[in-house]
C-alpha cells in the first residue's frame, strides 16, 4: 500500500510541476504565493512517502525529499486508505476534506489554492468519467497540454 502510494505521490508531484509552469489556472493560483513558498503532503503517522513542493521563479517545485518543520502548507493525511482515495480517484479532495479525512496547517486561503490546482491536476490525469464522479464541476484544460503532460511531463518533470 506504500508502494502503491510513492507511485501514486511520484506522478501526481511530477504532474504538478509540469503544469504549474504551463496551465494558466494553475499559474493564476500560485501568483501571490511568496518564493520560497513550500506545501507538504503527507501522511499521519508514516515519514514516507511524502509530496513537498517549492515556489520558485513562478513554478512549483517537486522535491521526493523535504524538510516538513519549515514548510508553509501542511497537509496530512489521517490514513493511508484516505490518501489512496484521494490519488486514485475514488474521492475528491474536497469531498476528503468535508469529510475530515484530512488535515491542514496553515493559512485555510492556501488550502483552498491548493484545493484547486490539485482537481486541475486530477482534470489532466484522469479520464472525464472518473472526474465527473469526485468534482462537482469540471475544471477547463487545455488537451494538447494533456498529450504533452502524459508524453513528456511525468518523465522530465
């Protein structure tokens, strides 16, 4: 189950990276966040896996290795089969939080952001008839963007 949710965390950190640099929503969102700016999820209770991302020069970086007391954005998992929920596509990540299967630490303005970015993440990943079922509303994205995501932005980041 681990296992399962390094892999699950290694697309979804290197995803982001990809699109934060590229999809205007997910550049919008991160405009006010200061440089240095760093978001940790994680889950309770395990050291790893971990995501952890960096602002830097308006993109989020994906680092497989951080340190979670200096970071701005904690959120943490209160299971491993809630994080498996969330990153397989079984839940949203709003539903997960309604449903408090979630923590956060930090500013709740930047949970929200991070809310956001994460479906538009989820929006590129996964297929229509899976998001229709965990988002309320569909987020916009641009389909070129995705075949270059799936070709070239997992593997290079």
């Amino acid at each position: 189950m681990v296992l399962l949710l390094k892999i699950l965390f290694f697309f979804f950190g290197r995803s982001l990276s990809f699109l934060s640099n590229r999809d205007n929503n997910i550049k919008n969102e991160i405009l006010y966040l200061p440089d240095g700016f760093k978001i940790v999820v994680k889950v309770f209770g395990l050291d790893n896996p971990v995501l952890c991302f960096k602002k830097n020069d308006n993109k989020l970086c994906y680092s497989l290795t951080c340190d979670i007391d200096d970071a701005d954005l904690i959120i943490e998992f209160k299971s491993l089969k809630s994080a498996l929920k969330i990153f397989l596509g079984l839940k949203g990540l709003e539903v997960g939080f309604a449903e408090k299967r979630m923590t956060l630490k930090g500013m709740i303005a930047d949970g929200l952001m991070f809310t956001r970015i994460s479906m538009i993440v989820q929006r590129y990943l996964f297929p229509a008839f899976i998001c229709k079922r965990i988002m309320k509303k569909l987020p916009e994205i641009n389909n070129l963007l995705r075949i270059k995501l799936y070709l070239y932005g997992i593997v290079r980041g």
